[in-house]
C-alpha cells in the first residue's frame, strides 16, 4: 500500500481532473508527477496493475 502523498494539500481536484497548485513548492510538483505516472499505468491481462 502506497503512503499518503505529502504534498497533497497543494492538490487540486475539478470534476475533470486533478492537478496540482501552480504555487506549490518543487518537491511537492515532483511528488505530484511521480505519483501520477505510478497510477496511469494500465492493468494487465489478469486485471492486475504493476508498480515500479
């Protein structure tokens, strides 16, 4: 199970999309980038998705 992100009060959530705060410091927005690349990848042929 992955930790709570940091840097997830600079988050922002619309009703299409979630970003991040423009404002928020360069850790946070690495944090942001990393976290979401770890969850856009797909799940396999058995339904089961990879973490690198």
């Amino acid at each position: 199970m992955l930790d709570e992100p940091k840097g997830e009060q600079y988050w922002i959530s619309t009703d299409t999309e979630l970003k991040i705060d423009p404002n928020a410091p360069e850790w946070a927005k690495k944090e942001f980038k990393e976290y979401m690349k770890l969850m856009s990848n797909k799940p396999d042929k058995d339904g089961m998705v990879k973490l690198y």
